[in-house]
C-alpha cells in the first residue's frame, strides 16, 4: 500500500470515529436520560422498601418503579406532587391551600398515574 493511501485510510477512520464519538454524545446525555437526581431515587427506593418488606425483591421492584415515574413525569413535577402531598396533611389553612388548588391536583394526579404505571411493570 502506498503512504498516501495508509494516510488515507488513517483520516477517514479517525473521521467517522470523531463522527461516531460526536453522534453519541448528542443522543445520549445524562439529563435526558437521568433528570431524577440519586438522592430523590434513593429516598423513593428506601421508603418504598419500608413498605414493601426490606428483601432484595422488594429492593428491585422499587428501584424499578423509580424509573418508570422517572421515565413517566419529570423530577419538577414529581417535586411538586410530593410536596404537595406532603403539605396537604397539614391542618388548617395551609393544608386547604394545598388541598384545593386545580393545580395542586393535577400534579398529584399525574404522580398517580405514574405509580400506577410503575406498579403494573415492576410489581
């Protein structure tokens, strides 16, 4: 083979390898993949747990349902439904503010329907 044609081949490999390299890193991001951050899937697994027996199971089944309401709303949304589930059991005014705004319940509807998708899959 000649020098030039070994140069060639050499560039058009390092080519379609920068190529490749530059495809991938625009498909695969972590955001788009991952916006749920560890500690929230963590705590989510670990009550989840608490609930479903602390087996290596229970421990699968849970990790599993994190990832199908990952996959289902995003973390803001998520955010938002579990604190307003949270704050919604506060008595009186501030937990009837909670309670009864249409926002309030589409957020926790949405986090419902994703627990029950989850609980279809993983369960």
């Amino acid at each position: 083979m000649r020098p030039f044609m070994i140069w060639a081949a050499r560039g058009v490999a390092a080519a379609l390898l920068i190529a490749c390299t530059s495809a991938l890193a625009q498909n695969i991001q972590a955001p788009d993949i991952n916006d749920y951050p560890t500690v929230a899937r963590a705590d989510y697994v670990f009550a989840c747990m608490k609930a479903n027996g602390e087996t290596r199971r229970a421990l699968e089944q849970c990790s599993c349902s994190i990832d199908v309401i990952a996959s289902v709303i995003p973390y803001d949304r998520y955010v938002m439904a579990e604190t307003v589930l949270s704050m919604s059991q506060v008595m009186g005014n501030l937990g009837t503010q909670f309670r009864s705004t249409e926002q309030a319940r589409t957020a926790v509807n949405d986090l419902r329907r994703a627990q029950a998708e989850a609980e279809v899959r993983c369960f």
